[in-house]
C-alpha cells in the first residue's frame, strides 16, 4: 500500500508560550517544537498498517527547515520517506494549507493518507477533511477505531455523546483521535537508522490566505479563591456568594 503520513511541528505542550512582538504570532526563540500530539496516532496507524498489509510510508510535513526535525521523528518510529514542503510563509489558514498538500498527492496514487485530527495551537481540526474534499476520496475525522483491508476500511468515529460505524473503499483520508492506538517510542536503532534517511524538500507557493490572525492575547487572570468558612457554618455564606456574587442560583 501507498501510505501517506501528514505531520505538523508545534510547539511543546509543556513549554510556556510567550506573545511574540507583533501581537499576532508567538515567540519561537528558544522554544523547543515537537512532533504534534495528534500525529502520533496518525504515523503509528500507518506503521501497522504497512506491517500488516505491506508498503511504504511517507511523511510529510509544511513548513520552515526545522519542520524537519519532526519528519526525522516520525522515520525514527518506522517510516521510510520524508518530504518537506518548505515555505517561509506564515500558515495560519487551513484552506491554504489544505490545497497545498492536496496539490502534492493528487493523482500520487495513494492508498490511504493519515492525520491527526487537529493541531495543538490553534486547534482548527479542518485540514485532513478539507484535503479530502479537494482531491474528491472519503474523509473520516475523529477515528477512534480502524481495521484496514486491500479494498477499504471500516471502523468507528467519536461523535457527541457516542461512536459513529462507518465503512469505505480506497483511496481515503482519515484523521486520527487520541485512543485509537498506542503511539511507539523511536528505538535508538530507529534514531540511528532515521539519520541515514534521506527528507527530500521541495520548495511550495501557497495560494493567498483567506484567513488572518488581528491579535493573540492572553487569558484574563482568574481571581483567587476565597476561603467562606468550615463545616456547616459557611454554607449561608456560600449560598450568598452564588446567588448575589456569581449570579449562579
């Protein structure tokens, strides 16, 4: 099977994110960019599927020369090919970015092509679908649940207040939840056979974006909590406090 893996670099969940000067993006100096949470999913699903079905998978991500570093990851784990679509262009729009990585695997022949169901960041959760829209294949987001076979998959999608079933044929675009399996840790000898992988790059113009960020500000500071009292003695003060205060009851 042609198996296609779509990553992003973004920056890490535990790092404490600074507005950068402009107001309107962040500062990346001196911050560390990982491989995003949700791809994780998305590049194990494709690893066992080529395991199991036979294939090659290849990795691909947009972006600047560090997006690099999470390719790199994802051929540490197992994957065989990188592909950098470089820009310097900011990539805030999701249709933007969706018809540039459409325009790399139309007509490719892919078999099936991965994402994470969002990026942590601006959490827009759109890509993966729209990309299916533009080449015309099935699209499934939130797909908690998979079984592939040589003609089509079928498995289940998390939807409000349950699972959704779905079923259908080849090519498809799915995009990967949290649960759908355990992601592998990258062996030293995966690291040391990564380094020998060649990412091929090669450079993209995005279409003009119809999406654009005005401001990014931080979350209002919440008050401190107050302490009312102990035992039974402070719930008419606690009962006070929602009904005129927090305006709850």
């Amino acid at each position: 099977m042609n198996i296609i893996v779509f990553v992003k670099q973004v920056a890490d969940t535990e790092a404490r994110v600074q507005i950068a000067g402009d107001g309107t993006s962040i500062d990346t100096l001196d911050l560390n960019f990982i491989l995003n949470p949700f791809d994780e999913f998305a590049v194990e699903e494709a690893l066992r599927t080529a395991e199991k079905l036979g294939g090659e998978v290849t990795v691909i991500s947009l972006g600047n020369e560090s997006a690099a570093g999470v390719i790199r990851t994802a051929l540490a784990m197992g994957a065989d090919r990188g592909l950098l679509l470089k820009t310097g262009a900011r990539c805030d729009d999701p249709l933007q970015v969706a018809r540039a990585l459409a325009a790399e695997i139309a007509g490719s022949g892919f078999d099936l092509a991965f994402f994470g169901k969002q990026a942590v960041g601006n959490d827009h959760g759109q890509v993966g679908i729209l990309v299916a829209e533009l080449i015309g294949v099935p699209g499934i987001s939130m797909v908690s649940g998979l079984e592939v076979e040589t003609g089509g998959i079928r498995g289940k999608r998390e939807i409000e207040g349950g699972t959704e079933s779905f079923e259908c044929g080849l090519p498809a675009v799915v995009a990967t939840q949290k649960g759908l399996n355990e992601p592998r840790y990258a062996s030293l000898k995966g690291r040391m056979a990564a380094k020998k992988k060649t990412i091929e790059e090669k450079e993209v113009s995005l279409a003009e974006p119809l999406l654009e960020v005005e401001s990014l500000n931080y979350p209002p500071q919440r008050e401190r909590g107050r302490v009312l009292g102990e035992g039974a003695g402070a719930v008419p003060e606690l009962v006070r406090c929602l009904r005129e205060d927090a305006k709850v009851i």
